[in-house]
C-alpha cells in the first residue's frame, strides 16, 4: 500500500470513519492510549499522543463489545505516515502486516456500513 493512499478523504469508499479508543504498543512493550480514526481493509489511521516513524512495527489493541464481554481485537501493523494533527496529537497512519481471518471479519462488518 502507497503512502499516498493514506491522504484519501475518510469517506473514501475504499475506507470507514471508525472511531474506537485502542491502545498502541510499540516495539518496546509501552502501551499508549490512542483513538482511531477510519480502517480499510489494508490499514487504519489514529491519532496518539506520541510521533512514531515510518517503518516502525506496533500492535494496535483495540476492544470490541461480544457474547461473552469484551473482546480485544490485536492488529499487528507497520507505521506509513505520521504528522502532528492540532490538539488531537499525531495522526499516525498503519498499514496491517498481518490479518487473521477473524479480524478481517470485523473490518468487513465495518466496511459494510
């Protein structure tokens, strides 16, 4: 996925506003709060508190409303882009490295709104 992808408007139709608190963990092990913004099939955008760089690996941990509870979804993805975006902090966008079939399940149900 090209960078430039990522500057598509929001209500492109390749991608859903979706805004969920989550937790980033970077490769360290640190977890931040971070808050998304819109996912595709291909990657998501939020926003953090924190500048991470291109090419940078993290897990986005977010929790989803289930039968049993809740249940934590876990993305694992790799940093495209990341800029300062006003009070809402850094606006870091993700491309997902690898996705179980069970979670494209959950972006296909978001999708599909």
């Amino acid at each position: 996925m090209s960078s430039s992808s990522f500057y598509n408007s929001s209500t492109d139709v390749n991608r859903r506003l979706w805004r969920k608190k989550s937790q980033l963990i970077d490769s360290t092990g640190r977890t931040y709060t971070a808050f998304t913004h819109d996912i595709s099939m291909h990657g998501m955008s939020l926003f953090a508190d924190k500048y991470y760089k291109p090419g940078q690996v993290c897990d986005v941990e977010i929790p989803m409303p289930a039968e049993a509870g809740i249940r934590n979804y876990r993305f694992n993805c790799r940093v495209v882009f990341s800029s300062l975006c006003g009070m809402r902090g850094f606006r870091t966008n993700l491309e997902f490295l690898d996705v179980p079939s069970e979670h494209k399940n959950l972006i296909q149900s978001v999708m599909s709104r």
